[in-house]
C-alpha cells in the first residue's frame, strides 16, 4: 500500500513537471515537416477560450521552410466571421524541432516545440507561454482531416499528463470548405 502511494506521487510530480521538460522530437527534420497539416486535436484550459470550445473546427495550415531555417505556418479557422487565414513567422532556435514566434494579438514570444512526429500522418506540438501565469496548448496535426484512434489517445494521455482536465481536451469536427475548396 505504501508503495503504491509512493508511485501515485512520483507520477504526479513527474506530470507536473513534464511542461518544464517537453523536448523535441529527436532528429527533427524540418524538409520532412513542411507541407500540409490539419489540427485536428487542441488542448486548451484558458477561461476565455472555454464558451468557444463546442464551436471549434479543425483547421488547415501549410508549413513552409524558408532558407534560413525559420518556418511560415500558413493557418486557415473557421469561425463566425468565416474562413480567417493567419500566417505565423517561426523563428528556429538552436535546437531543431523548437522554434519561437511574436503574438502580435498577446505582444510576446510564445514557444513552439515538435514534440512527437511520424511526419507522415501526425504531430503532437506545444505551445507555451509566461503572461501573468503560464499557458500551455497541446495540438494534435494530422496530414489528412481524420488520425488514427490510437494517435488520438496518445495525444490525449501526453495533454493529460502536461496537467490538462479531461474536458479541456477537443477533437474538433472538420471545417468545412475553409479554405475554399478550389473548383476549377
């Protein structure tokens, strides 16, 4: 019994240190990482994201390699407005698969890091970021709108050991057409 809430403790302690600790996936290689991807999973907990949580789509991005080793991230949301596209400047850092950015909506640098990618069908990414407390968002990329039930778990059990509740933890329904659907 003992033993038991001694390994209940140390798997708590690990959980909560394991943001101070993400690493990149190992050997990233950013060539094999551009093109597209769609979010197809989001962990998020911020209070003022929690009544857009029911009306979050998944979302399409085109990640781009640029000759210095920063990245463009190209990002198409639906939302009540429509179909909204972003495009992200990612500056690399000294370790490959990490990469930071300016938010211009929340002026500061946020951290990106690549954790976990097979490059062809998923990606498991963290944001993080220090403003009054620290936020933290885990997303789930797919090459194709739809990920295997087995990649899906897997980013909900790392989401859940970065300190996410369970019902912080989305998997979207496909946006549709956004971005238009190109008929030619």
């Amino acid at each position: 019994m003992r033993t038991t809430g001694v390994a209940v403790v140390m798997v708590m302690l690990c959980g909560m240190m394991v943001d101070a600790e993400v690493k990149p996936q190992k050997d990233f290689n950013l060539q094999e990482f551009t093109g597209r991807w769609y979010r197809v999973g989001l962990a998020y907990d911020s209070p003022g994201f929690a009544p857009y949580r029911d009306k979050l789509k998944a979302s399409m991005g085109i990640v781009t390699a640029l000759p210095n080793g920063n990245v463009n991230l190209t990002m198409w949301d639906a939302t009540p407005l429509g179909c909204q596209m972003k495009v992200y400047h990612y500056e690399k850092t000294n370790v490959p698969g990490q990469f930071t950015y300016f938010s211009t909506r929340h002026n500061m640098v946020k951290d990106i890091t690549v954790v976990e990618t097979n490059y062809t069908s998923y990606a498991l990414v963290v944001k993080h970021k220090v403003f009054n407390r620290e936020y933290t968002q885990v997303a789930l990329y797919g090459r194709t709108q739809t990920v295997r039930t087995d990649v899906i778990q897997k980013f909900k059990v790392f989401a859940i050991h970065q300190g996410f509740p369970r019902e912080s933890i989305l998997t979207p329904p496909p946006a549709e057409n956004c971005p238009a659907s190109r008929s030619g």
